[in-house]
C-alpha cells in the first residue's frame, strides 16, 4: 500500500488482484469502515461479493452513523457527522455508490450538488443572555500570548506531544479565546484529551481555519447520516452478493507467530447463544473495527433519564480488542482509551418539535425558516453561559424521510453533563429528556413561565449517555493505537477509529474510510494508490490564509512578542523584501 495524490491514479481501474477469487473476507462490525472495506473488497479488490461476510452484534448496519425511529421513543440521533470537501477517501467511495433517490447518480453527485444549491454556513455562532447573539463577529480574539501558544503547539513534534494534555500546553489566556469556544465545541475536544490530537486536528484542517467562525468549512447530508450515506451503501452491498449476520458477536482473534509473518488462524463467535470457532487459513482475511465511541451508550425517554448500567473498559468492541491486544504488544494498548469513562463521555438528546409553538425561537436564532427545507442552523449553535456547555442544531428538513409533515428533529449536546443546569438545577446526566428540552428552552428565550408546557406538549425529546464517545481523544503515545495492518500480519487487519494511520484525524467519517482503504489495498495488494490526506499543512498559501484568520486580520508586525522573536521577524523580513515571498506576505495582508 502506498499513498498518491492527484487524478492520475484517481480515475484508474486497478486489475484484478493475483488469487482474489480463492479468498473470503470476514468483517467484524457493520459500522462505517466495514462497510466501506466490503465495498472496497467488491469495487478494487473485485472479490466475488458472496465471498465478503460482515459480522455485526446488533440488528443494523451502520455503526455510530445511526438515525431511525423507534415506536416506543421517537426519533433519535445519537450525533452528527461534519463532513468537507477534502474527504479524500470518503468521496472516493462514494463516488461509486449509486443514490437511492436520483436515478443515474452517485451518493457523491447527489451531496455535490445539494451543498452548490443550498451552501451551508451559520447566521450565529453563539448565544448567551438567554437567546442574544454572543456577537462573535466570525473573529477569534486570540491575543497574541494565546496566538503564540498555538503556534508553539503547531510546530511541535509529535513525539513530544506524546501522553500530554492540552492543558499540558495551552493555558487560560487561551481558553479565554473565541477559537477555543468554536474549537472545543465543534470537536467535542476537553482540556484533559490529548494534546497531540489537537496538533493533528490544527493541521488536518488548516486549510478551514477561516470557515471554522461561520461553519462554512462544512458540509452535510440531505438527511441523518444514516440514510444517506449508511443506506445506499448497504443497498450496494447487497446488490453485489455480500453477506451480512446480525446478531453475532466475535469474542475474539487467535493468531500464529511466526519469526516474518503473523497468521490469524481462528476466530471465536458466538451465534444465537452458542459458542462456535472457525478455523481460519491465510485465504481468510479477517478485519475487525477495534473499539467503539458508541459503545454501550444508553437512551432515556421524555420521562425518564439514560440509565448506564457499563463500568469503565466493559463493552463488546473493547473485550475483543483486549483479547487480541494481550497476544502481541503491535496490537494496541485498549486500556489506554477506555479505562475513564468520566473523562470519555458525554450526553446528547434528539429533540423533536411536535407543533410550530417552538419553531419561532429557533427561527429568531438562526434567521432562517426552519420548515424551508434548506440549512437551518448551519451546524451547531453553542449556548455561550451554559453549565452544560450546552450546543444545538437543525439541520435541513425533514431530517427523517418518515418525519410527520410539520414536525422538526433537531440535536442538543452538553460537555459538562455532570454540571448543574441553569435552569433546572440538575446535572444532565440525571435529566429526564423534558428536562433537558426545559434547559434548551430556557436558552432559547422562552419565557419561563411557558417553558415546562411546551417541554411537555410540543416536544419529545430522547436523550441518550455514551460512556466512550471521546474515548479516541485520550492522551495517547506510540503503539497504543495499532496499525491498520500491524507489522507481519497477513491476513488480518484493524479498521476504524482506534487503528493508526498517518496525519489523519479521528472522530470523522474519513478516518473510517481512509482504515477501509488502507486495509484492503494492503492485504490484496491493490495496484492503486491510497489518495494521502490533503497537504494543506504544507502549501505555504494555506498557512498564510490561516494566520490572517487567526489573528483578525491584523498584521503580524502589530503583534507585542517577545523581544528575541520579534527581532527575528524583522530580520526575516528585511531578507525577503523584494521576493515573492514578500508578495505574498502582502497578499494575505500579514504585512
């Protein structure tokens, strides 16, 4: 495997890969990059799809890219899925996906041209005082301490940043920054998460800095992730022959070490309460998802708060990775991730507008008619003075196919569920879902008289605690995150968000799909380059366009640094003057 960018090996047809039609595949998990790796399997590696078998414990496809209705609740969403244009490998998949909604097009033809027609960007960004726009102005008010301080984070090696906190490397004048109220929030990043994920995340989207204000870096589906990316691509699969098991849960992988290959040789299962062992030959390649930010996550109802009944590392996505973990120390350190689930989790909670009697608070938020079928909030809306640290959002309309005509599905999350409300005075974990609706209102500008009766009557609203949902931000070194393909394995490999692969950045879609990718190109020795993440990190007109946005628009020589700094940036510029450099510094008004 190996990474390439441009169109030159984009649009090539692999051949068929040297003894494909003597293998099977079997996928562990039916989330995202199982799937992805199935249709990877079908599409690049052209294995035959009765050959391809995905395994999943629960009744559904999907993963954490959930969305449906469930008669006993209402309609819930566990989150949501921020998506950009440089998905590389996400768009690569999906250009091949048929849609299930406009005849003769992709899923990526349909996104495409639903972002050209209604292009997504928010109209306010936070709010405070019970409504008021917190006046953000799109600006970052990162003093020039706080500016230096990012700086030194973003020129720092990674294995310096190794088991470290972002508190370990950005202080209060920072936290007191615009940025980090977009950046926390957006991300879902805690000052106690890793510090090398930060970097990484800063890197891997530089290139957005400027759209990260006003939400204008993203894009979004049609409708909840799961029916429109999860859906046809599961439709796809079908219709190539692949073979999909519910209700089968994998205990474990056994493997052969031998001195220049490992060889995964059994897999345990259990199927309808029985135990069974497969045997395994090199012919089998066996790809599991290690891990899980959904994992053992609980739903309440309107009248009743989520009850998790999960003590930290328990869960069937860890025990297995556990029971592989122990057998090689190149197979990941899973405790390093799950082992905290007060620092891991958080709460969120669909809510579901019955009626027009709360729509209009909505509307005087984010100055866009939430019935018009188009961008609503234009991604989340952060409630600025919340205990909760408490964030919201609607996207377009329905957000359900089956969504009752005149009825509206929007998301509430909260960082701080441990948190006494504003209103309701109780930390959110202990929030029945029309408490939480009542915290939301209560931010929204109801009167408080009014906001108990719409909480109860024109909303329902489910919420729901996932223990592990930013497991993958802990603090982190080398190895404890395996490779996709760990050195010497054969036939086996790790997909998803808690295996390693370069420069990319997890919690995303495209870091499942990018894991699919490599996995698969690998073990059959796809002749086709993996597309590598987008090198904005490295196009000196993407750094500069990000500095401009950081600091405002002012320039650099207006900043108060430290004296052996500034010495040498007047230094530096007395050398550039009359380059292009200099042109360009002047063109992004640095100078």
């Amino acid at each position: 495997m190996y990474y390439t960018n441009g169109n030159y090996e984009a649009f090539a047809k692999p051949r068929k890969p040297k003894g494909v039609d003597e293998k099977q595949a079997w996928l562990v998990g039916g989330g995202l990059a199982s799937l992805a790796a199935a249709a990877f399997l079908v599409r690049d590696g052209q294995m035959p799809g009765n050959h391809i078998h995905i395994l999943e414990e629960a009744q559904l496809p999907g993963g954490a890219c959930d969305g449906l209705f469930r008669p006993e609740l209402g309609f819930v969403i566990r989150g949501g899925r921020e998506m950009e244009n440089h998905y590389e490998c996400l768009w690569d998949l999906y250009r091949s996906i048929p849609s299930l909604e406009q005849e003769g097009a992709s899923v990526l033809d349909e996104f495409y041209w639903l972002n050209k027609d209604d292009p997504n960007f928010s109209m306010n960004r936070a709010t405070l005082d019970r409504g008021q726009s917190a006046e953000t102005g799109n600006r970052f008010e990162l003093s020039d301490e706080a500016a230096l301080q990012l700086m030194q984070l973003f020129l720092t090696r990674d294995e310096d940043l190794y088991d470290k906190t972002i508190d370990d490397v950005l202080g209060e004048e920072f936290y007191k920054s615009n940025f980090w109220l977009y950046w926390q929030t957006m991300f879902a990043f805690e000052t106690w998460h890793s510090a090398l994920e930060m970097k990484l995340y800063l890197q891997r989207f530089l290139h957005h800095i400027g759209g990260l204000p006003d939400l204008s870096a993203l894009k979004f589906t049609k409708y909840n992730q799961y029916e429109s990316l999860i859906l046809p691509l599961t439709n796809y699969l079908i219709e190539q022959g692949v073979q999909f098991e519910y209700g089968v849960k994998v205990t474990n992988v056994l493997f052969h070490f031998f001195p220049d290959r490992k060889v995964a040789h059994q897999m345990i299962l259990v199927r309808s309460g029985q135990e069974e062992t497969m045997e395994l030959t090199e012919n089998d390649l066996v790809f599991v998802t290690n891990g899980s930010c959904t994992e053992a996550s609980a739903l309440g109802d309107n009248d009743h708060p989520p009850v998790v009944d999960t003590e930290s590392g328990q869960g069937s996505s860890w025990e297995l990775w556990k029971n592989i973990a122990v057998q090689n120390p190149l197979f990941g350190r899973p405790e390093k991730f799950c082992s905290d689930i007060e620092a891991t989790r958080w709460e969120s909670a669909t809510v579901t507008l019955l009626d027009d009697r709360i729509a209009p608070y909505v509307e005087n938020i984010c100055h866009r008619d939430p019935y018009a079928g188009k961008v609503v909030t234009g991604g989340i809306v952060t409630v600025k003075d919340s205990a909760w640290r408490m964030s919201w959002t609607f996207n377009r309309q329905p957000h359900f196919q089956a969504q009752p005509k005149g009825h509206l599905v929007g998301w509430i999350y909260g960082l701080f569920p441990d948190e006494l409300g504003d209103f309701v005075g109780k930390p959110m974990k202990d929030c029945t879902g029309a408490e939480i609706c009542m915290e939301w209102l209560y931010h929204l500008g109801v009167p408080e008289n009014e906001i108990e009766t719409l909480a109860l009557t024109a909303a329902n609203t489910v919420p729901c605690m996932m223990p592990y949902v930013t497991a993958f931000f802990m603090p982190r070194a080398a190895g404890d995150r395996p490779d996709v393909v760990p050195e010497g394995c054969v036939n086996f490999a790790f997909l998803g968000q808690f295996a390693q692969t370069p420069r990319d950045t997890i919690f995303t879609t495209e870091y499942s799909v990018r894991t699919a990718m490599e996995a698969v190109y690998t073990l059959l020795d796809v002749e086709r380059g993996v597309p590598e993440v987008f090198g904005s990190v490295y196009d000196v007109r993407c750094l500069l366009n990000a500095t401009h946005y950081l600091l405002d628009g002012r320039r650099v020589t207006e900043m108060k640094l430290p004296l052996p700094y500034k010495l040498a940036l007047h230094a530096g510029l007395d050398k550039l003057r009359g380059t292009v450099l200099e042109e360009m510094l002047e063109r992004y008004q640095l100078i």
